[in-house]
C-alpha cells in the first residue's frame, strides 16, 4: 500500500470515526501526526476537510456536519467551553461540532505541530486555543 494511500485512508477513518463517536480528539490528532499531517481545516460552509502535510501535498475530505445553523454571533466564550468539554470527552465531535457552529464558529484551523486551533467566525473573528494532545 502507497504512503498515499495510508495517509488518505487515515484521514477517512479519522472523519468517520469522529462522526459515529468513537475517537477522540486526542486519538484524532495522534492518527493524523503519525502519517505526517501537519495541520488541518475544517470548513462547515463547504462541507469540507483539507489535511496538508509538509510536502505541500493535500487532501480534502467530503465532511457531514449536524444539521445546526451557524450562527451569525460568535461567541468566543462559548467556543472555548466547547473546546475543554471535548478535551475532557464530555462529549464527542458531533455535539463539539453543534456547540461551536451555535456560537458562530464557521470552520476551524488545527495546527498539529503547534498543538493549537483557530476556530473562525463569519465576520473575520479567530478564537485560538492551545491543546495537549
């Protein structure tokens, strides 16, 4: 099997896996760091994953975000009290996902090497969080 084709493979687990509940974020980003994913964007208005790596290589993943609104607010505040549930595994991607897009959160930005998130807003707006994992 290709380097390619166990980096896409990866990927897609990581995305389906994250929609039925049964990873982590922490696991997420560990699978994702061991094929060489540097960072990744998650954009809610284009459905979309795309996963780059330091080759400059990309992939993008189709992604099913729950049916929720964003909302037109952003809510720093409440973007960041969804970012310490999921890290304690309050709950899993699809409530997280529910959480941040009713605090106006549109996509979001990982930074694997700089285990930080840039979560956006509809207006310009960047909450950044650090994380452990």
């Amino acid at each position: 099997m290709s380097l390619a084709t166990v980096i896409t493979a990866t990927m897609e687990e990581c995305v389906r896996r994250s929609h039925d509940g049964t990873i982590t974020f922490g696991a997420v980003v560990a699978k994702l760091k061991e094929v060489g994913v540097e960072s990744y964007h998650a954009d809610f208005r284009r459905l979309e994953t795309t996963y780059y790596l330091p080759s400059g290589a990309t992939y993008v993943v189709a992604i099913s975000p729950p049916e929720t609104v964003i909302a037109e607010a952003f809510d720093a505040a409440a973007i960041a009290a969804a970012v310490v549930a999921i890290g304690r595994d309050d709950y899993r991607y699809l409530e997280f996902l529910r959480q941040v897009m009713n605090a106006g959160c549109v996509g979001y930005i990982v930074s694997i090497a700089g285990r930080r998130g840039h979560y956006l807003g509809r207006h310009g707006e960047v909450h950044t969080e650090d994380f452990a994992a």
